[in-house]
C-alpha cells in the first residue's frame, strides 16, 4: 500500500476483486497498476479468511489442497519489528520498512547510522585546535558516550585554554538582612549537568571555582 512497514498496522474489511486473487505480488506474464509493487512478496498476517462466503481452511492451504505458497507459516505471526528495542542513541526516532530500520537524529546532536557519532568537539582545546576565537560552544566531553552537549564558554589565551561553564548565581545575592532574619540560601544552577561537570573535569589540567564575598560589618571566620 506504500505505506511504511509497521507490526501494529491492520487491515480490516471486505476486498472485492475477479476470479483471481494475488496476494504481494503477480506473475511475469501480468501486468497493469495493481501489479507494479515492490515487494517481491507478502509480508504480513491473514487471519478469518473467507472467499465467496466460504472459509479457507489455512491447513488446506499448507497441504497444497488450495492455491499455492511458500514460507506460510500457520497459527503463528512472523513479523519482526526492528524498532523493539531500538537500536537508535541518544533519542533518536526508529522507523522501519521490511527489510531494514533507520534512525532519524534530527535535533539529537548525533550523526550516524544509529546516531552514534557526536557532531560536537570534545573540548575547548579542540575549538583552539581548529583555529576557532573564544566564544560560546557546545562540547561534548565523553563523545559518543550518553551525556549530551553542554554550552560552556571557550576563552583561548595565549598559553592555555579555559572552559567557563555559566549558571544563573552571577548577580548579588543577599543571604542576610540587616534587620537580623535568617541567612538565606543561594543556589547556582549550571548550564551543565553535575555528570557533565564532572566529566569536563575529568578531562582538565586544573579546576577553579570563584566566589566573591561582600560584607557590611561581618564576622569571618576559617574552619
């Protein structure tokens, strides 16, 4: 029917036709539009099947009694569904025809045959590598591993390359008022997630975090 190949897909109904019936395909001496498909047989599941009000009795049919066939197989589905379990990465869309299966990875971050190979560097010192100028990236530090891309900044210096990784803590924040109310807690949520922070630091040379404390009459002490 043209339509992509689907182990859930079923047909119901009535089929009017001649005295002769092909199911799949048509012999080389016919021809006309009912007998240009591809499929160079039928692929599926015939179940209550009935001609001129009469049931076809399928064991018939395998003794050779009815009409003729190959690989029938009785009481039985053959079907594969190539989509279960999905052999696609990172998100990808399964769709099969009745051969094969492919993978769509549109908008994954992921190229390949089963959205297995990462589209973005690895590093900062990657970009450097390439020749790119500080700016905003996505890297992708264990690759074609599970973890996702993360946004980090990328500034290229003349010894060495920093991996700036953002999060929504860059602006004052008081943690206590004057009037005596409790200290209130700060939170800092990264662009990346902890899993992707910590295999960025895995992969560098030397990790800082800076804070910047302002006080007003305050009392510091070092524990």
């Amino acid at each position: 029917d043209g339509e992509a190949a689907s182990v859930a897909h079923s047909l119901h109904g009535q089929i009017d036709s001649g005295e002769t019936y092909y199911l799949g395909g048509c012999p080389d001496s016919s021809s006309g539009p009912g007998c240009g498909g591809p499929l160079a047989g039928f692929q599926g599941c015939l179940r209550l099947i009935s001609i001129g009000d009469q049931a076809v009795d399928p064991i018939m049919v395998q003794q050779g009694s009815l009409g003729t066939f190959r690989d029938l197989q009785i009481d039985t589905c053959g079907l594969t569904d190539r989509c279960l379990p999905s052999y696609c990465e990172h998100g990808g869309e399964c769709s099969q025809s009745w051969d094969t299966f492919s993978c769509d990875c549109t908008h994954t971050g992921y190229t390949g045959a089963t959205c297995h190979s990462s589209l973005f560097a690895q590093s900062c010192d990657a970009h450097r590598h390439r020749g790119d100028s500080s700016g905003f990236y996505y890297i992708d530090s264990d690759g074609s591993g599970p973890l996702g891309p993360a946004l980090v900044y990328c500034n290229m210096t003349e010894d060495t390359t920093w991996t700036s990784v953002q999060h929504n803590g860059s602006q004052l924040a008081k943690v206590k008022s004057s009037n005596g109310e409790s200290p209130q807690p700060v939170f800092f949520k990264y662009t990346a997630s902890p899993d992707q922070l910590q295999a960025i630091m895995d992969g560098a040379d030397d990790c800082r975090q800076e804070l910047v404390l302002r006080c007003k009459k305050s009392r510091l002490s070092a524990g």
